[in-house]
C-alpha cells in the first residue's frame, strides 16, 4: 500500500478527500498506481475523485489518460471513456497503441456509433495490419455493416 493510498483511505475515514495540494505531491504513475489499487478495493468514489484529481493536474499524461479511460469503461460511463481515449489517442499521436486504439473501437460500439468504430478501426488496421484483434474488430464491424444493407434496401423498396 502506498502512501497516496494511505492518505486517501484515512482522509476517506474521515469524511474528507484530499485536496489538490497533497495530490499534487505523487507522480501520474504514482496516481495511476494508486487508482489502481482503489479499483482493486473497490473504492471506485475514491478512484474516480482521484482521477479528476489526476487529469486535472496531468492532462497530458498517458499514464492518467489510460487509467482514467479504463475506470470510465468500469463504471459504463461511455461518453467520459471515449473522451479520455480520444484525448489518449491524440498524445500519442502516430504511436498510438493498438491496445488504446482497441479500446476506442469498443467503447464507441458500446454508444451504438458503429460508423465512428468503422473509421477508427480501419485507421488502426492500416497502422498495424499485422495485429489480429484489430483485423477481427474491422471484420466485425464490417459484417454489421453488410447486414444492414439488406433491411435498408428492404424498407425503400416499401
């Protein structure tokens, strides 16, 4: 248990949080660790307040990015995932993972965009044509797609 964990627990017992000030005293890997093992408790109040702590005070940091993208997909928070992951997406520019590029393609199907994780997936299938997961999510999608033609085609012709 570290000490950020520590400080977040005792302030926790005492009805409080920890202020900016105290925050701002661990590295982003320090708050992504911490986030971490608030998950692993299951203190998602704490790991989320310290996620807002953690953007706020590292906004460019894909250590925070990440784990706060992850904590969003925890909580089924969609909209928040898929903004963190965007953000994620633009730090690492043209070294965007494929893991976060995964991430991405998903969490905007979860929202029901297939057409945003179309896009997204053949971006990411034409950055890393060798990776499987992302081949089958591209499959994925585009048999979606060519299954919907028909029903579409179907209703016009009513």
């Amino acid at each position: 248990m570290n000490t950020l964990y520590q400080a977040m627990l005792s302030q926790a017992v005492a009805g409080q949080m920890l202020n900016m000030r105290d925050v701002s005293q661990f590295s982003a890997a320090e708050i992504r660790q911490t986030m971490a093992d608030l998950v692993a408790a299951d203190r998602m109040d704490l790991a989320s307040a310290l996620a807002a702590a953690g953007q706020s005070l590292y906004p460019e940091s894909e250590d925070i990015l990440a784990i706060s993208a992850l904590l969003a997909e925890v909580q089924q928070d969609w909209a928040n995932a898929e903004e963190l992951l965007l953000k994620l997406v633009e730090v690492q520019g043209d070294a965007a993972t494929p893991v976060t590029l995964r991430h991405l393609i998903r969490v905007q199907r979860c929202q029901c965009e297939p057409a945003k994780a179309m896009q997204v997936a053949q971006k990411a299938v034409a950055m890393y044509p060798q990776d499987a997961s992302l081949q089958e999510e591209l499959a994925s999608l585009q048999e979606l797609f060519s299954e919907e033609l028909p029903l579409e085609a179907s209703s016009q012709v009513h």
